[in-house]
C-alpha cells in the first residue's frame, strides 16, 4: 500500500525544516503513529482488531475487562474505599476494555461502581470519538482529558493501560567504533525517500537512561549492535507518579527485563511494523497504514518509578494474573456445559478458544502486567493482591 499522502508530505516538509534536514526516529515515529492529519492511529482505526493489522486482549474476549475489574474493585478495598474511586485508563483504543470492566463493576460490584470517576486519556479524536459512541450507557460516569487537566498530586485510585507503553515513540541508538551513536532520519531528495543516517547523541538522557538499566557498553557488545532507548516511557512514568497521590499505576503489555532485552544476542533491537496481521521490521514502509512498536523494558518503568515516589508490588506474565483472578474457574464452568443446542455448544468452543489465546504462553500469555503503589499505607502496601498470587493447580 502506498503511504498515506498527507503523512508523506508532513515529514518531507519537517525534514526539509529541521536543523541538518534531519530528526530523530523518535519524532518521525511519534509523528508515523500519531500527527493527526495522517498518522497511524488517527486514520487507521479500523485497522484494530480481528479485521485489522492486529487485535488486543479486550478484541478476543470480555473475559480479560471483566477479570481486570476484580482486580480493581480489590484495589479499591486496599484503599480504604475513597469516594471517589479514580480510574484513568491511557490509551483506550476502540473503548471495549472500559466497556467491560464498566459493566462488570456495575453489575458484580455496585458499591465500587456507585463511587467511580472513570477518566480516559486519549490522543486521538478519532478514537476518542469511537469511545464515546460504545461508552454512551456510562455517559455521566467517563470524562476524557489530558495529563495537563489533571492535577498534581490529585487522584486516588489506579491508572492503567494494556499495550500502550509498547507505542510510546523510542530512540534508536548503535554501537560504532566510536562509541554509542545515534539513528536519524532524513530526506534523500535524488532518490525521493527516507533514510537513516547516525550521529552524535540527540540528547545527554540517551547515556542516562542505559546507566538507570544497567547497560556497560565495554562488555561484549558488538559494532552494528542496535537498539531502543524508551525516554518517552521514563517521562511518562514520571508524569502518572506526579499525578497520582494515593494508589496504583498498573501497567500490561509485552516486553523484557532489561538484561533480556539488551542481550548481546538481541543485535537489532525489538522494533516491529504490524500490517494485516503480519509483522516486519520496516518502519518506513506503508507510512501512515501500519503500527510501529518496540517491546516495553520493564526495568526501566520499574527503575523510574521508584524514582518517581513509586514502589513495585508485582510482576507477572499476563496468564498467571488472569488465571489468579478466576480464569481457569470460568474454563471449568464452560467445560461443565451440557446441550444439545448447537449453537450453545459452538459458543462454548469459540470462547473456551478465546480463553486458550489470552493464556498462550507464546501471545498473549507471555504478555507482563506490572503493578505500582504510591503513598500506600504501610499495611496496604504489604496486602495480598489477588492477581499476584499463584493461582492453585487442578
């Protein structure tokens, strides 16, 4: 597919602009994904979910809302029951998690409900659009805003997201002979098309951020060796502990730990394009008409969360909190079904299925969900959390 012509044209006309005639991969990849006049998830939302270039948790199930919901309602327990109950949930996408965990609560847990601010912060209006129609039975319960309408040191509750950090724009760096360097972009005006070309580091955090991690250059690693650096994720980190003054940053996606992630083996970084249901790892392909990602380092957000006033409560991969939560409790129920209606027993199949995929060890399954406190009282911070646990056997 040819790139999305107005994108195109954006980053032409920036790239002739910018200082050098060049920027970082961070800013063309925030500007691929999200300049509202041709990125990515502006234009492209259709292309989310089973039809699209890839689906979510939520697209497979309402298992997965619903499981989360527990969790949330047992939060909100942790904290004394606040009036209100404050959820921010940053990048939405077509609203079917909020739907979900909004009617699980409204039904299962109505006194949390009762007391429940539900915010979301979403960059595209389009989305945003999308959310409102599919959300429209809690219209007096979800606002939508901005980090900046949010006060310091003003919610109580939990803010949490599933796969957004792994969007989050990176830098990209190489080991050269010269030390640690830099990839940009830039405009090749004889032959029409972008290219990459390295250069000194963009800014001092680049070395900063492979110090907070534990990355020692001098230790095995190759020339050519490249690599992300995920500033925009330490600054967002910062931004939900400044806002946060009681409660929980709960954060689901897939990713490493810093020491798998920055392997001496993994020599070309983790970046990926998805585009109907395939991956490359061509960002520069299909501009405009395909999602571009790099796995989450966990480390990092765990690291510039304790700077960030945070304490980490756990860390597991995405199967083990669902199935702590009461998922394999739902497969046996379905097992349990007796009928002889076909189409009960094909609904049976299809969803026992969709169960199997959000536990698949090698998808879904493997995905991490990380959870922070703030401010917690010394007992609250101490408290079993049921999605942290390991779920019994049998």
């Amino acid at each position: 597919m040819p790139h999305h012509p107005v994108l195109f044209d954006v980053l032409k006309d920036r790239l002739r602009q910018a200082p050098q005639g060049q920027m970082t991969f961070a800013e063309f990849m925030d500007l691929a994904l999200y300049d509202p006049s041709g990125g990515y998830y502006a234009t492209q939302v259709a292309a989310i979910g089973p039809q699209g270039d890839f689906v979510t948790s939520p697209h497979l199930s309402r298992d997965f809302g619903e499981l989360l919901a527990v969790q949330l309602a047992e939060l909100w327990h942790h904290l004394s029951q606040p009036e209100p109950f404050t959820l921010v949930e940053m990048g939405a996408g077509q609203g079917i998690m909020a739907a979900d965990v909004l009617a699980y609560l409204q039904r299962q847990y109505q006194d949390c409900f009762a007391v429940l601010d539900y915010r979301i912060i979403e960059k595209s209006p389009v989305l945003q659009h999308i959310q409102s129609k599919r959300l429209e039975p809690w219209a007096g319960r979800v606002t939508w805003c901005n980090w900046a309408d949010l006060a310091a040191d003003s919610v109580t509750g939990c803010v949490f997201s599933n796969e957004l950090v792994d969007a989050l724009p990176v830098h990209q760096v190489v080991w050269t002979e010269a030390g640690l360097q830099e990839i940009y972009v830039t405009w090749d005006e004889a032959s029409a098309t972008l290219k990459e070309v390295i250069g000194p580091l963009s800014t001092p955090r680049l070395a900063d951020y492979f110090d907070l991690v534990g990355v020692d250059w001098a230790k095995g690693y190759p020339v050519g060796y490249r690599t992300e650096a995920h500033l925009a994720a330490l600054d967002w980190v910062a931004t939900v502990a400044n806002r946060l003054h009681r409660g929980y940053l709960l954060t689901i996606d897939y990713g490493y730990s810093a020491d798998r992630y920055y392997s001496p083996h993994r020599s070309q970084g983790t970046l990926q394009s998805y585009y109907q249901h395939t991956h490359h790892n061509d960002p520069y392909r299909h501009l405009g008409h395909q999602d571009i990602t790099a796995h989450v380092n966990f480390t990092a957000l765990e690291r510039q969360g304790k700077q960030s006033g945070l304490t980490t409560l756990g860390l597991t991969q995405q199967a083990m909190f669902l199935m702590a939560l009461g998922l394999g409790d739902r497969l046996m129920d379905l097992a349990q079904i007796q009928s002889t209606d076909p189409a009960v027993v094909n609904q049976a199949i299809q969803r026992r299925d969709q169960i199997h995929q959000l536990m698949n060890p090698m998808g879904l399954g493997n995905f991490w969900v990380l959870l922070q406190g703030k401010n917690l009282a010394p007992d609250g911070a101490a408290q079993p959390l049921r999605g942290f646990t390991i779920p019994p056997l049998g």
